[in-house]
C-alpha cells in the first residue's frame, strides 16, 4: 500500500484550446471590426443590434447547450420558435396574460412529447426532433390560416409594452436573455440535475449503474429546451407585434452551431454555457460584420457559420485522440 | 466474460408484417380512398403529375436509402440541389452540357466532403452533413446572389417536362436509378461491402474489406442523386430557385426510407420500399390537398407517420 | 453476509447457472474463478439485482431478498466495481465521488468547497492522491479503478462484488487496489472477489469458489489449495486423470517445422496487455497459445493480424515486411483470422451464408464490379461441402445458423482466400461437440496441407492434442515455449500457475 503514484496535484487550470478558443476568436473579431469598420461597427446602436440579434438565439442555445450535454440533439427549436410566435400574436385578443402562457405551454408539452420519446421510447433523439419540426412547423401554418392571417398583437397592451421596452439603454428582450441565461447557468453548474445532465453525456451506461434517474432527466432536458425556445418566440412576437408562421427556419442549425462552436461536445458529457454564450455573440458579430462589408452579401454568414461548425468538430476530434493517446 | 444478451422480446405478428408490407398497404389504402372519393383521380394529368412530384424526393431518397444502409444520414441532400440549381444558369454560357456536368460536379465534390469528414475524420455523419447543410445553402445563395434566375434553355426544358411514351423523362430517370440502385446493392461487390460495413463494421474491417472507401463512395453516390434530383427540380420549373429548391427535402427522404422498411440502424436497404415510401407521402399529399385539407395538415401528418415508422422498426436492426 | 441457495438461470435454452450456492461472510475476502462462459457474471448479475434467478434464493443479513434493480441491491448496501470502470470520464473526480448525492447548500444548491473537501478526505484514506478537480479520465485506469473504489465505498456499503477490478491495471496500480481490499477487510466489509489472476487469489482472498460451466467446481479456503489445483478445476481438468474426457479428434502424428517461417512476429508490445510477445509460424505447423483468459492470447492475435495497433514490434508474412499493417494489408499477406467473438467480429448477421462466405473474396469474384453468380455458387458449395456445413440454401440468413455451422461459414470465408496462415481463436468455444470434432479434424488436415495455424484455446487438451509447439502467456508476456513431447497439460498448467513473483524484477 505504498506504490502511490504521484499524480499531478497542482490547481493550475490546464490550457483548454476547445473551450478557450470562442472567447479569444471573438475578442480578436471585435477588436478587428472595429478597426476595420471603426464607428459603423463600434457604434451604440449597433451594438444594440447586436444584443437584440443574440438574445434570441442566446435563449434557444441555452437549452441546446443542455440537449447537447445530455448527449441528445434538438432540431425542432426553429420550427417552435414560428409556433410560440404564432400561438402569442393569436393569444394577444385575450390578453397579455394567454398571450404568454398558451405558448409556453404548448412548446413545453412539445418538448415533453419529444422527452417522452426519447427517454422512454428510446428512439433517435434526431428522428423525434425531426418530426417535431415538422409538426411544430405544421401547427404555427394552421393556426395563421396556412399563412394567410397575421395577428397583430395591440400596441397597447402589457406584453407589447415590456416587450418593446428598454431598461439602461438595453432592450428588453436581452434582459430576458440574460436572465435566463443566469438561472440556466445556475442550474447547469448548481444543481443535482445539471451534474445528472453532463453525467448522462458522458456515459449514459455509467450514470445509470451509479443509480441516477437517466430517463427522467432526459426528458426535462427537451422540456426546458422547448420552453426557453417558446420564451423567445413569444419576445420576437412582442418585439414585431406579430407572429409569423415563416421565421425561424434554420435557427436549429445556428444554435446547434453556437453551442459547439462554445466549446461543447457534440456528443455530450463536456461544455460550458459560457461557452455557448461565446460561441452566440460571435456567430452575430461575424454576421454583422458580413453585412458591414458593403461586397459580401448576407448568406456569407451560413458558409460562415457551416463552415465554422465543421472546423470546430474536427479539432474537437483531434484533441479528443491526442488526449486519448 | 460471456454476453448473454437476454433473446428479443416476442413481437407480434402484425407488427412484423407491418414493417415488411405496411408501405404497400397504405398506398393500396390511399389509393382506393381516392379511387372512391376524389373526383378525377385516375386521370391520366393528375397520375402523371403526381409522378413527376415525386420524382426528385424519390432520386433523393434513393441515394438516402444507401447512406442509411452504411449507418449513416445525409443532411445536406437539399443544400446539393441548391448548389447544382445555382451553378446551372453560371454555365449555361458555356453550353447546356457544361453547366450539366459541372452542377453533377459539384454534388459528387459535396460529397466527397461528407465522406471525407466521416470516414478518415471520424466525424458523426449527421453532423458532418449539417455542417454541410447549413454552408452549402449558403454557398449556393451566394452563387446565385440570392435571386431566382429564370432559365431559357431547349435542352433542359426537355429533361424536365417531356415524355418518352407518355412517360415523363424524370420519372423514367428515377425509374432508371432505382433499378441501378437495385443492381448494385444485391449484385456488385458494392453492394456487399456497403450492406457488410453497415451491419457489422467490426467484422467487415477484420474481413479486410475497404470499409473506408466505401463509406465515401456512398456519400459521394448520394450527393450525385442529390444534385440530379437539383437539376431536375430547376428544369422543370424554368428556374433556379436556391432558396427553396430542395429544402426540407433530407426529411422526406428519410421518411421515405424509414416508411419503406429500411432500419436507420444500418445493413440492411429495401430500394423498392423506399421508392414506394416517397410514393406514399406523395400520394398523402396529394389527398390532403385534394380533400381541401390545409398543407399544414400534410406536415403534421408527415411528422406522426414518420415517428411512427421509426417506433415500429425500431428493434429490428437491434439483435 | 449473503447467502446464494442453489440458484438456477438460462438463457434462451442455455444454462448459465445450475444449482450454485455460495455464501460470503462479513470481514472475508471470497474469490470467485473461473474461465470464460463459466457463469461469473451471470452470478454476480443476480446478486446485485440485474437478473432475476429462475430457481434458488438469495439471502441477505438472514433474510430473503430479490432486488428488482441495481438501484435496490446498491441502497441496501451492496456495492458492485465492474471490470470496465464505470464512471463518467468526462467529468471531476469529485463529481464521480458525489454524483446524484451532491453536497447542497440550504438553497439546494451545490457546495462545491464542501464536495472538494470530503472528495479529497476520501481519496486520502485510500491513499489515493488525486487532483479531485481533475477529470477522471485524465488519470490512469489504476486510479480511475480506485476511486470507483472509493466511490463504492462512501455509501457504507456492506457487501462490495468487484468483477474483474484489475483485469486493464498495470502491476503497481493492482498493488494499489489490493491494499484497498485488504483494508476493507478489516473494516469487516464482505468482499466479493471475481478475477482470473490467480496471484491476486493468494496474495488478497481468504476462500475461493471455482465455477465451471455454470456449477461450482470447488469451494474452500484459499490456504488449503494449490496454484496448480485451481488451475485444473478452472480447467475442468484433474490432475490425476488428465485423459478423463476423452481425447480430441487431432490426430497423433507430428510435424517438423523446418526452414524460414511463414509468419514471423517480434517484439508485438502494447501497454499494459502486451509485452514483448514474438510468435513464429513455420508451414504446416500447428502453434497454440495458452493461458488464462486476459493473458494476452486474444490481443496477440489481433496485433499479428493489424486488427489492433502495437506500440512496438514488426510483422513478416513470407520473409516480407508489410509497411501498412491492417486486417486488409494481412489478407493480401495470406494471413487470415477467425476472430473469438463471433457475433461482434465476425457474421454479418443480416446477410445470407452465401454473403457471409465471399465477403473476403469479392474482388475474386466480379466481373466488371458485378458479382459473378457462378462462381460464388461454385465457391460457397465447394466450403459447404467440404465443412459440412448444415444450411437448408445459401441464401439462408447466418443468424439462423447453430453456433457451429456459424464458426463453419467463418472460417469459410478465409478459407476460401487460401491463406498461408491461419489465426483461430478460440475456434471451438460454444458449439456442439460433433461440430467441434469436425473443426479440430480440420485444423489437422489443413496443416497437413501445408498450412500454418496459429490455435487459441482456453480448453488446454485442444491446445496440447492439437499443437505441435505451444507458447504459454501470462500477463500480456510469453512465459514458456514447449514443444513436441514436451507439451503437456501438467507442463502448461505449472506455467501458468508460477507465481508472478519469481520472474518479478
């Protein structure tokens, strides 16, 4: 009982390429806008684009940082996001108060049917998802009339007025953003459920055997997914007065980016929200920049952030054998 | 120690059957429905219209079925069509067949991508192709400055809206596909080595077969069907449409594949399932529509046919 | 502690256990052996609650009990360590230490200071000294095991079952563990010892039970027994009368391997399963390697076939140095392989027996890149025939096939490569008696052919009757060569039963 092998003890935080990289590419991109482009870049409302831009995608990425933790995937966020903003405009005629609710509570039950699939009936959670998109996307046509009818939710009722408001010069929706982002953090790094979550990710066999309610889990995780993305449906639809059953195609595929971009692994067990958070404000700060350069036209940002997607991936595979060496 | 996996657990009987002649019962099904009450339902214009709608997804799904049997999923199918309908009118200057060949190019190059990344990366192939989902519509919008061209040319109005004795030419085209597809799976040594490294890629590496190069041959035979079925769409309609040409499409064609019998788990493809599953959502389509139900409605539809097929072949491939 | 009452279990038609009993006192280490296949898992399953027994009772603290999950055994005080370590590598040492019974605060929220502290409490009375920050799977599979251990241990646990525990830990990490088992018992924890390494039995275990095909073969205190003596029950053998089962169908005549050999492997190192291990095959000559299960058989085979990658050592097929080794490479050779884990490795379930046969031989048989029907009809018939193999048509799935006629299909499919070398692992485990006379008679005749066989076996009389020169492993490291009349059971089991310590550095 002697042979003790001295392992490395030190507290020094070992230097993390996958996690670092997001926070230090998008330091090097501002400071780079900003001498490039100088005041149209730098300026205060456009950083206020920016913020806005981010808040909504900051929302859905932080309850695909959770997915993708769990070692799950959600594709059906985009889609959702149509269906809040469609289900708040057509809440709106009986006030602020269904206007918010209906929505979160239908995206909520979506992300439980999507949990229950997954977790229960053990089916792809890219097939489930998948299907929801299509399902979700259905619903937010047939509740607009296939398209044909636009709520418009009143002026002056409660929801258009926070949801338009600005508190320090920031608007609300980022507010909410960060909020949410907060108590999302805390549950992630704070809570029992959110060690479960990077356990699952990590091995699923492994979290089971040590006793740990897998399924259930699982299946909050989509919950929480679908309910931040109702949340940011019904901002948009507060933010423009209306729903449309057309936005929101794609944003799966951004937030899925974001996230892995922060640093997260794509199957699970390792990220950060901070990461997440990293990887959103740099994916619009480089579709920004994209709009700022008067010759490159706006779907330069998808090349961008597909490409991006990839490159992360594969250092996260290199890095992930080297250490395995 | 040993691994004495307990036996699978007694299926019925039904659910058996279903799997296997569960597509065909439903067009059989949907097809009487419309027989009995769509007015104009067997006209010769709406079963030859509903055959070119469903010729693209059915090319798509063909190449998705081949992916799938290797374990994997392609994403990125409708961001190939984008690309192929973008190039088209870039190169149409330079002679029809150029711009052919070179928007057939550019599927096969997408991928070869794919494959790439999956087979000597080791990148999981739904997200490799969501990679190349998300830049490869971008990359076509920018080819085509996000506008829809309209296009002027004899020879592709040909490929896209004549017929060869009544039969349109992109149905013979998937006609065509399909049997090639056939063939190669159940008579060239392809077709075995793609049906040997989905089911057991262990046991195909230590047969010594080149588990690698097929994966990227699979990859790169869907992006080529892909880009086929972008050409098609563009000549049809007299336009490039990037922004909407294909989208949506990787979801159908999965269905069809699923629909058709072929478990996403891998070594195992039903070629004539999948045409047939594209077959059926089309026709469901079609009854949505001409029951003046809402296209929404044909989505939602959609979506539970596809859980559905998935909850029912699931297990299959597991054993 | 707990008492097992003649406990009974199948599988689909096959027994795992028939009628074990076993019990397992408070302060007492208990050793449960045995070679592959002999029902240990099966065993350790039932306990912890993973299975339900079809027969017998299970007692725990003098009472009846059935746990419906592991989640019941482990509240109740019963831990498990698998062999695999089974925590979630990604993430702290001390979040495996504490998962899903955190430390929280009056918020309900985590306190970290709190889980650091107790994790580094705990990690140093085992003596384990560890960054409890650090991610578990940064640190060697040793301490990875340990803290398994200690993870285990912190739920007062009663009764710890640890399967396997050092089967992939080097020498010192193992030292390491088998402290922490000795201070268990002295804490008077009831342990449940399952290894194949029979240092491990002597140096840490107080009783030992044999299990052979799912019976025990022998129970009592390990002071009472002899290396050699578990070695033969493991084995199924008695010392006394080696020759009581009956020979094998190899037959008697020897061979003389002369001139340069067909396969020459040198040096084959991987850490920690591998070790300096060289391998000579000459044509025509049968060389069999035994040893106990984890001795390094399975993991030779695969680095000489490049299914696995080796730190060191070089390969020659025919006098030639392949420059990039990988199963492919090693066909084009003239090796060929029939892996041990059939199912894993080797059928392709969904395919037919036709499919199954010609996988490796595709190339020879395509016109153009089609599939020439003759010809693999003229193939697959030709192997049917000549290993009588039992199908109703070649197009009948391989799943469908007994154990047997499936091993038949694989070696089949090198078979029809013509190979110069054969690499057969365990080449008749699980299939019926008739069957495994017909492979061995083959085996015999295809190096009467010429051919050279690499034979692994875990039965000891396949190996003696149908080797002409047998390596014994230990530890990942050739131990001992015998050959000709040398070979002998008696031999091989002495080999295998010294004590590590006399060839310790």
């Amino acid at each position: 009982m002697v042979a003790t092998r001295t392992e490395v003890s030190t507290r020094e935080r070992r230097w993390r390429p996958d996690r670092a990289g997001a926070p230090i590419v998008l330091v090097l991109v501002l400071i780079g806008g900003t001498v490039l482009f100088g005041d149209s870049f730098a300026s205060g409302q456009n950083l206020r684009n920016i913020a806005l831009d981010s808040s909504y995608l900051l929302l859905i990425a932080t309850g695909m940082t959770f997915v993708i933790l769990s070692g799950g995937i959600d594709l059906s966020v985009g889609s959702l996001l149509a269906l809040a903003g469609v289900l708040t405009a057509y809440g709106a005629q009986w006030g602020s108060l269904v206007a918010v609710a209906l929505p979160l509570l239908v995206c909520a039950a979506f992300g439980l049917v999507n949990g229950l699939l997954i977790g229960r009936a053990m089916i792809a959670p890219f097939i489930v998802t998948l299907a929801a998109l299509l399902f979700a996307r259905g619903l937010a046509f047939a509740v607009s009339s296939e398209g044909n009818t636009v709520h418009i939710i009143p002026a002056d009722l409660l929801l258009t007025r926070i949801g338009q408001a600005s508190w320090l010069g920031v608007q609300a929706p980022v507010w909410f953003a960060l909020v949410a982002f907060g108590l999302g953090w805390v549950l992630l790094n704070l809570t029992r459920f959110g060690q479960a979550v990077f356990a699952i990710g990590g091995s699923q066999e492994a979290t089971e055997l040590m006793g740990l309610p897998v399924a259930r889990v699982r299946i909050l995780v989509y919950v929480l997914s679908a309910a931040l993305t109702g949340m940011a449906g019904v901002l948009i639809a507060a933010q423009t007065s209306s729903g449309l059953p057309t936005i929101g195609e794609g944003r799966e595929l951004e937030a899925i980016a974001a996230v892995v971009i922060g640093g997260t692994l794509l199957s699970g067990g390792a990220g950060s929200l901070s990461g997440t958070l990293a990887g959103v404000l740099l994916l619009k700060v480089i579709q920004n920049l994209i709009n700022q350069v008067g010759t490159l036209t706006a779907y330069y940002q998808q090349v961008v952030s597909g490409t991006f997607l990839i490159v992360v991936v594969l250092v996260q595979l290199r890095l992930a054998r080297r250490r395995r060496r | 120690m040993t691994d004495l996996r307990t036996a699978l657990p007694p299926r019925t009987e039904v659910v058996a059957f279903l799997q296997v002649a569960g597509v065909y019962l439903a067009i059989a099904a949907l097809l009487v429905f419309n027989l009995v009450f769509t007015p104009n339902f067997a006209t010769v214009t709406n079963l030859r219209l509903q055959l070119v709608q469903v010729a693209p997804v059915a090319i798509v799904a063909i190449g998705m079925a081949l992916v799938i049997a290797s374990e994997g999923i392609d994403l990125s199918v409708g961001a190939t069509m984008a690309i192929t309908a973008a190039l088209l009118p870039l190169y149409l200057g330079y002679g029809v067949w150029v711009a052919i060949v070179i928007s057939l190019a550019a599927g096969l190059l997408v991928g070869l991508v794919n494959g790439s990344l999956i087979a000597f990366a080791g990148m999981q192939p739904i997200i490799a192709t969501l990679g190349l989902l998300v830049a490869g519509r971008g990359l076509a919008l920018v080819f085509a400055e996000g506008r829809l061209t309209e296009i002027f040319d004899p020879t592709l109005n040909t490929l896209g809206n004549s017929a060869v004795l009544g039969v349109p030419i992109s149905v013979l085209l998937a006609l065509v596909i399909t049997v090639a597809a056939g063939v190669a799976v159940h008579r060239t040594a392809f077709g075995r080595r793609l049906l040997a490294t989905g089911g057991n890629r262990a046991a195909a590496t230590l047969a010594g077969l080149p588990v690698k190069r097929t994966l990227v041959t699979v990859y790169v035979l869907s992006g080529l069907l892909a880009a086929t079925a972008g050409l098609l769409t563009t000549a049809r309609q007299g336009a490039s449409d990037p922004s909407f040409v294909g989208l949506l499409i990787e979801l159908s064609a999965i269905t069809a594949v699923v629909v058709g019998g072929t478990p996403l788990s891998g070594g195992r493809v039903r070629i004539l399932g999948t045409l047939m599953g594209a077959l059926l959502m089309q026709l469901i389509t079609a009854t949505v529509i001409q029951q003046n139900l809402p296209d929404s409605a044909a989505r939602m539809i959609q979506a539970s046919i596809i859980v559905a097929a998935v909850y029912l072949q699931r297990g299959r491939g597991a054993s | 502690m707990i008492e097992v009452r003649s406990v009974r279990k199948h599988f689909a038609g096959v027994r795992a256990l028939d009628g074990v009993s076993l019990s397992l006192h408070a302060g007492e280490v208990h050793a449960l052996v045995g070679e592959n296949g002999a029902g240990k898992s099966t065993l350790i399953k039932i306990i912890t609650g993973v299975y339900r027994p079809d027969g017998g009772e299970l007692h725990y603290r003098g009472e009846p009990v059935a746990f419906a999950r592991p989640r019941d055994a482990q509240a109740a005080g019963i831990s498990t360590i698998y062999q695999e370590v089974n925590l979630v590598p990604l993430r702290s040492v001390a979040a495996n230490l504490f998962l899903g019974r955190e430390p929280v605060n009056r918020f309900g929220l985590i306190d970290y200071r709190r889980m650091h502290r107790d994790a580094h409490e705990m990690l140093t009375r085992y003596g384990i000294a560890a960054d409890v920050r650090g991610r578990l799977g940064e640190l060697g599979l040793g301490v990875q095991q340990m803290i398994a251990v200690a993870r285990a241990l912190s739920t007062e646990a009663r009764v710890v079952i640890m399967d396997e525990p050092t089967s992939s830990l080097e020498p010192r990490e193992v030292d390491l563990l088998l402290g922490v088992v000795a201070m268990l018992r002295e804490r008077r924890v009831a342990v449940l010892y399952v290894t194949h390494k029979l240092d491990e039995v002597f140096r840490a275990c107080d009783r030992v039970t044999v299990l052979r095909d799912g019976r025990v073969a022998h129970s009592g205190p390990v002071a009472g027994t002899t290396r050699l003596r578990l070695v033969a029950t493991m084995l199924g053998r008695d010392i006394d009368e080696v020759r009581r089962h009956g020979a094998t169908t190899f037959g008697d005549e020897q061979r003389d391997a002369t001139g340069a050999p067909l396969l020459h492997a040198e040096g084959l190192s991987r850490r920690p399963l591998l070790d300096d291990v060289s391998v000579d095959v000459h044509a025509g000559e049968v060389v069999g390697l035994a040893g106990l299960l984890g001795s390094g058989r399975t993991e030779t085979a695969k680095a000489v076939f490049g299914a696995d990658p080796v730190d060191a050592g070089s390969i020659k097929v025919g006098g030639r140095r392949a420059r990039r080794w990988s199963p492919a490479a090693a066909i084009r050779a003239g090796l060929g392989m029939v892996p041990e884990d059939r199912k894993a490795e080797g059928l392709i379930a969904d395919l037919s027996v036709r499919d199954n046969i010609v996988l490796a031989a595709l190339p020879r048989l395509t016109v153009a890149g089609f599939l020439s029907e003759r010809r693999q009809a003229e193939l697959v018939d030709t192997f049917v025939k000549r290993l009588r193999i039992k199908i109703s048509h070649p197009g009948q799935k391989v799943r469908e096939l007994s154990g047997g006629n499936q091993q038949k299909v694989l070696l089949a499919r090198m078979l029809c490569l013509h190979p110069k070398v054969l690499i057969l692992d365990e080449p008749t485990r699980g299939i019926d008696v008739g069957a495994k006379a017909e492979i061995q008679a083959l085996i015999d005749e295809l190096a009467g052919l010429g051919l050279g066989v690499l034979l692994i076996s875990s039965e000891l009389e396949e190996v003696v009757e149908g080797a002409d020169r047998v390596l014994v492993l230990r530890d990942g490291a050739v131990v001992g060569t015998f050959r000709g009349d040398q070979v002998s059971e008696d031999r091989i089991m002495r080999t295998i039963a010294t004590a590590a310590e006399d060839d310790d550095d």
